[in-house]
C-alpha cells in the first residue's frame, strides 16, 4: 500500500508551448496518494493541457515527469495508462452501439487477460473474465446511482448521465492515477451530489486523483489541496480554506469567465 501523502506523480519544470503560444511555463506540480487535488484557475490557464502532458497527449517541450519516482518521458498514453494513469475527458465519449455497461466494461482493458480467441469462442477462460467484467461494471455504474441503466444504450440516457457513465468507466479498473477533467459539466444539482458522494467514496490510501474543475463549491467540498494556475503558471498552492482567503485568488481567478484559447485549456 502507497503511504499516505506520498507525492506518487510529479511534474517539474514543465514547459508547453504551440507556435509562440506559452501554455505551460516551468510548472512544477506534485499530486499525493491519498489526496483529492484540485486544479483552477480562469480560462485559459493551462489545466486541460497540463493533464494531456501528464498522460502523454501532449509531449512538453521542457521538464519532467515522473510516476512513483520513475520518468515518464516518451512513453504513450496506452503504456501510462497500463501504469494506472487514467483520464476522463471534457466532452463525453462513449460508443453508442454498446450498452452502458459494455461502456464501462472497456475501461478493464488493462486488467483483461484472456486472449483474442477467447473474446470471440465460447471458451471458459473468456467466459468467465467476460463475466467478471460485467459484474466489476455493474458495481462503478451502482457508485454513481446507475445501476439500472446497465443494459440501457447511452443515447437513451441524458447528458449528464452520460458523463457519469465515463466517470465510472475511468474508475472501473482502479487506477492508481485518476484525473478528472469538469467532472461536473452538464450535471444538474442532483447529479453533481451524487458525484460529490462518489468521488469522496473513492478516495483512497493508493489512489492519486485530480479534478479540474469549475464548480467551485465541488472543488472546495472534496479537494484536501488545490492548486491554482494562470497563464501556465502557478499562483497558488494550499487547503482550501487557504485559497478560499486568498485575495490574489478571490480577485482574479475565482468566477473568471474569460474564452479559452483552444489549446491552453
């Protein structure tokens, strides 16, 4: 078990940069087992592509990062993730010809060990994982107050919902590493409690989770620590009792509205 505390991804010095754009300027960041982190800041900060140079989507021009004290430089999204660093997305993704559950289902990928004849024979190695699998959804879907819609079709479920079912296909396969990008966009008052209860059920001992978000009373109800960035840069780092007293914080960053660039989100 990872100790409690332990900075288990780290970031230094991270610079990002497209044409003469600076989206990310020198960042140095540490997320914690054990922890709920929050990322904000107004738009155009620099939260979304941070998190695609954590999970290697975007490859930084300079710095560093590391996972549990190992570099992650030059490895692929799909091997990150086969290290436990999983991601949600902004815009909702699933696949309409399967069901809810077999939605879900995919996010065991790095934990299915039957080969390719099994998945399409009847044999019993595959049937039996196949069935494990099912259950392993059933039960993140049941997390997030979804556990009747399994065997429903995701286009016959509405917005928000939808992007509940995401959040448990990121967490299905117990990741070691869990960011959320706008968990709660396009949730109503209900479904947001109900994300409110889940993501604090999850937290964990061995589990590293990061919420960029911007609803701040989610941010300011579940993160132990928030960091807040602006323009690529880190202004501030605290609990959020600290940030909440913030001045530089309150005045500039919190309910800032402005257009973000599309590739500094």
């Amino acid at each position: 078990m990872m100790e409690a505390g332990h900075a288990l991804l780290e970031g230094h010095g991270i610079s990002l940069s497209f044409g003469g754009l600076k989206v990310l300027k020198g960042l140095d960041v540490e997320f914690r087992a054990g922890e709920i982190t929050g990322l904000i800041g107004p738009n155009g900060a620099g939260k979304t592509s941070l998190f695609n140079c954590l999970t290697g989507a975007y490859r930084p021009q300079g710095g560093s990062i590391a996972y549990a004290g190992e570099p992650l430089d030059g490895l692929s999204p799909s091997a990150r993730a086969h290290k436990g660093i999983v991601r949600s997305f902004q815009t909702v993704a699933l696949c309409p010809d399967l069901t809810v559950a077999e939605n879900v289902m995919m996010g065991l990928a790095r934990n299915y060990h039957a080969g390719w004849l099994d998945a399409f024979l009847p044999l019993p190695r595959g049937r039996r994982e196949r069935e494990d699998m099912r259950a392993a959804a059933v039960r993140a879907l049941a997390d997030f107050g979804l556990g009747d819609a399994a065997d429903l079709l995701p286009g016959q479920l509405p917005p928000g919902m939808q992007r509940l079912v995401e959040i448990a296909r990121a967490v299905v396969g117990r990741p070691r590493v869990l960011l959320l990008d706008e968990p709660a966009a396009g949730l109503n008052n209900a479904e947001t409690r109900e994300l409110t209860r889940a993501l604090k059920a999850l937290s964990s001992p061995d589990l590293v989770m990061v919420v960029v978000e911007h609803d701040m009373d989610l941010v300011m109800s579940i993160c132990d620590r928030i960091y807040v960035l602006n323009f690529g840069e880190r202004v501030a780092c605290g609990t959020p009792e600290a940030i909440r007293r913030d001045p530089q914080v309150i005045s500039i960053y919190l309910g800032s509205d402005e257009d973000e660039p599309a590739h500094g989100q």
